[in-house]
C-alpha cells in the first residue's frame, strides 16, 4: 500500500508542475485562475498523500485551512472577473 501513496505522491507531484507552467503561460486569466484553483486542490492532495505516508494527522488541520483558503481564492477571482471589482466600494444608501 506504501507504494500506491509513494506514485500516486509522484503523479500528482507532476501534475502540480504542469499546473504551474499553465499558472504562468496561461493564454487567458481565466486559465489562470483555473490552474490556481487546481494547484490548491494538488496541494492538498500532496499534504494528504504526506499524512498518510507519515501515518500521522497533525497534518489535517493545515489540509483544512488551504482547501478554506482556496475555496476562498477562487470565489474573489470568479467575482473580479465578473465585475473587474472585489470590494464594492460604493455606498447605496
């Protein structure tokens, strides 16, 4: 089973390099942000992948707070993209 984790460690670590070459190469923003957001899940896979190695859990709570923060990321691109804004500014009162 140790080897299982071991490759599948190395495929998603080959990934994450591709993703970030489509980070930095992207032809549009939006493929930015895709990759971005898929970089955060890789991450994730990769601290996962690591835990499970290690046999330990100390590291769930750091897998907890990259997925917030990635959730988090993701939604304040889709809203600039949309308005060109992430803060609306502007009092309706």
């Amino acid at each position: 089973m140790m080897t299982f984790y071991w490759v599948s460690l190395i495929l998603v670590s080959l990934g994450f390099t591709g993703l970030l070459f489509r980070l930095v190469k992207g032809p549009t923003i939006a493929d930015r942000v895709v990759a971005l957001d898929a970089i955060g899940i890789s991450l994730v896979s990769i601290i996962a992948l690591l835990s499970l190695i290690i046999e330990t859990e100390f590291f769930l709570e750091v897998i907890l707070l990259l997925s917030i923060l990635s959730f988090i990321g993701t939604i304040a691109f889709a809203k600039f993209l949309e308005r060109g804004e992430i803060f609306d500014r502007n009092n309706h009162n």
